[in-house]
C-alpha cells in the first residue's frame, strides 16, 4: 500500500517520485483548455502543491466542481514544474473526492483578518496565519524539550489540580464538583469545601514550581512545561489566563548559573525556530511584525545586559516615574 506523503515533503524533494500519494484540501483551482490546476494544502507547509488534473481523468467533471475546502486524495506522478515559483508538481493519476464543499464555505483566497477569523473558530486552523502559529509553536515545544533533555534535565509532569498557591499572588480558578444551585453550608452560612470531591478547597495549577523544587533536590536538575491558570482578569495578551509556562529547577547552582541558563534558552529556542521555519516567520514578518526578524536577531546576537540590586535601584531612583511607595535600598 503506498503511504501518503506530505506537502511539505512533496515540495522539498530532490527527485521526481513516481507513484506518489498526496491528500489535502483544495485552496484554489483553475481551468485550463485541456486541464484543471488545483492548489492543494495539508497544514504541512506554508506553500501550496499545484496538482495538475487532465480532462482524461474518469471523474474530470467532478474534478472541475471542486472549489475551496474540499478534500481530496491524488495518486500520480511529482515532477519538476514547467510553471513559476515552484520547483515541483504532481500529474494526477486519480483524483478521488473524500469530501466536498460548496459557496457557503467561509475561507477563501483573500486575506482575511483576525476578528472574522473569531467568528470561524472551527476553521481558523486552516488559514494561513493560525497555521504558522500552530507550526511554529508546535516547533517550539519540540525545542523546549530538547534543550532540556541535551543538557541532562529530567521532565517532570507536576498536577494540574492542586490544594496550594504557588506563588501566594494573584487569583485561583477554583476547582469543584459542588453543586452550585445546593452547596453545602457551615454553620455560618459559607460554602463547606470539607464535603467537596477532594475534601478540600482546590483550584487549577498557577506553577508547577513547589513540586519541581522538591524533584530538583533528588534529581539536580529538573524543568516543567505545561498549562498554567491565573484568574486575574487582565484582559491582556502579555497576563493571559490560561498559558503554557517553562520552570527549570536546579540544585547546586547560583544566580549566575540561573542567569546563564534563561539566556541560552531564550537563544537556543530563537535560533531553532529561524532555522526550522523560516517560512512561517517570513508571513508573521509580511503580515503581523515587520520588524519582527530584526528583532529577534537583535536578541541571539548580543549578550544580556544583567544589572546588580544596587543599579537597579539607582535607576529606579533616577527614573522620572513617581511611585506609590519611595524606591529605597532593602526594600
């Protein structure tokens, strides 16, 4: 049985493949005198495969109503494009439709903008731009962990529910199977979380922190990632309430050793993801950030400044801002 292969591997051979088996759903397709050019994507690749249907195919008139969104499988040939801005297609052996689509699908070839995206959110995996975002934090999640792994750290998947506060700031998603219509009540009237489902109150993680330092003291060097809750209604994109946060815990080691560490991280991870999606980086720079690429070479190529308690607060004190309490040494 011939297994499919990617669009993102299609593009990026070095050889013709003949037979071939890619799938994917239709971005676009055109009609020619003697052929039909279809677009295809997989969420593989920021870039397109063109297939090249010819009329001779046995289901050419289904072919020729296909439009944005519907599914297909195509059996050929991959060989080197006569077209321009691309390096390779496929001449379609057999187009078989898994699933159609029609006018009323949302996504077309024009560029369309986040807030409509909202509106869509069932299809917004299959624009362009959420693709990138999906690859590329896919990519980044790969090195996280490598990064870890290479230096000898070891994983450790901390609870999602928990009884404590972490960090002992901020608000806690309460965790409960309370019924909130009938709650049990304490003699002065408040809610009994002692007849809750854990005997307790419990709420959802805000770090993985308290059980990565009692790892780090048997295993060295230890590091969490995962889901982490903050109930503070912030409504902002820099203190979201559900998001993915990196704890690296090590024994043995200072400040300076910590502060090494962020740095090669934050590199490392820069470095990666320039190499492994360019493609993706070169959209968020065209759409999103124009100085987005300066901007991160900026950061690999110099080292981080690190500044003393002291300058700290001498710059505070030089600072034109007027706090609420006086910036004072010890405080």
């Amino acid at each position: 049985m011939l297994s499919p292969t990617s669009v993102k591997n299609a593009l990026n051979q070095t050889a013709p493949i003949a037979p071939i088996l890619v799938q994917g759903w239709v971005r676009t397709r055109r009609d020619s005198k003697d052929f039909s050019f279809i677009e295809l994507n997989d969420g593989s690749s920021l870039r397109n495969l063109q297939i090249i249907a010819r009329n001779g195919l046995s289901n050419y008139a289904a072919v020729q109503r296909l439009i944005t969104g519907a599914s297909i499988i195509v059996r050929g040939a991959l060989v080197a494009s006569q077209g321009k801005g691309q390096n390779w297609e496929v001449v379609a052996d057999e187009v078989t439709v898994i699933g159609p689509s029609d006018d009323s699908y949302p996504l077309q070839k024009k560029g369309h903008t986040p807030e409509f995206l909202r509106e869509i959110a069932h299809l917004r995996p299959r624009s362009n731009l959420f693709g990138c975002v999906f690859r590329v934090r896919s990519r980044l999640a790969f090195a996280i962990h490598q990064f870890f792994q290479e230096r000898g750290f070891y994983y450790i998947h901390t609870p999602i529910i928990t009884g404590s506060d972490c960090e002992g700031a901020g608000e806690l998603f309460r965790v409960t199977a309370i019924n909130a219509d009938n709650p049990p009540r304490k003699p002065d009237g408040g809610i009994d979380y002692a007849r809750d489902f854990f005997g307790r109150s419990t709420y959802l993680t805000v770090s993985g922190q308290l059980e990565a330092e009692a790892f780090a003291s048997a295993l060295s060097k230890v590091y969490t990632f995962g889901p982490t809750f903050r109930a503070e209604n912030s409504n902002t994109s820099r203190h979201a309430n559900e998001f993915w946060m990196v704890e690296p815990e090590m024994a043995f080691t200072d400040l300076n050793g910590n502060m090494d560490l962020a740095e090669e991280i934050v590199k490392y991870l820069i470095r990666d993801v320039r190499e492994k999606c360019p493609e993706e980086l070169g959209l968020f720079a065209k759409f999103v950030d124009k100085e987005l690429l300066d901007r991160l070479d900026f950061v690999v190529e110099r080292p981080f400044q690190r500044t003393t308690y002291t300058e700290a607060i001498e710059l505070l004190k030089k600072s034109e801002e007027k706090f609420e309490f006086p910036v004072e040494y010890g405080l």
